[in-house]
C-alpha cells in the first residue's frame, strides 16, 4: 500500500488514514450493490 498524503482531517495518522479509506471503500462496495440488485431487479 502507498502512503497517502497527509491531510489536515487525519493530522498525519496512518490509522485514521487507513479508517478513512476503509470507509470509502465500504461506501463503494455497498452502492454497487445498490445499483447491482435495482439493475437485477428491472
């Protein structure tokens, strides 16, 4: 993994960069679950 830049949210933080990432990721996944069942769906 490639170290992120810091920002002024994370202060430098490696965990809370990591956190971060981890909830954009989850964001993603579950939208493209979303879009996924509605396109089964229709």
């Amino acid at each position: 993994m490639t170290a992120l830049p810091n920002t002024g949210a994370s202060g430098g933080n490696p965990l809370a960069a990591a956190s971060g990432v981890a909830v954009l990721v989850g964001i993603g996944l579950i939208v493209s679950g979303i879009t996924r069942s509605r396109r089964v769906k229709s």
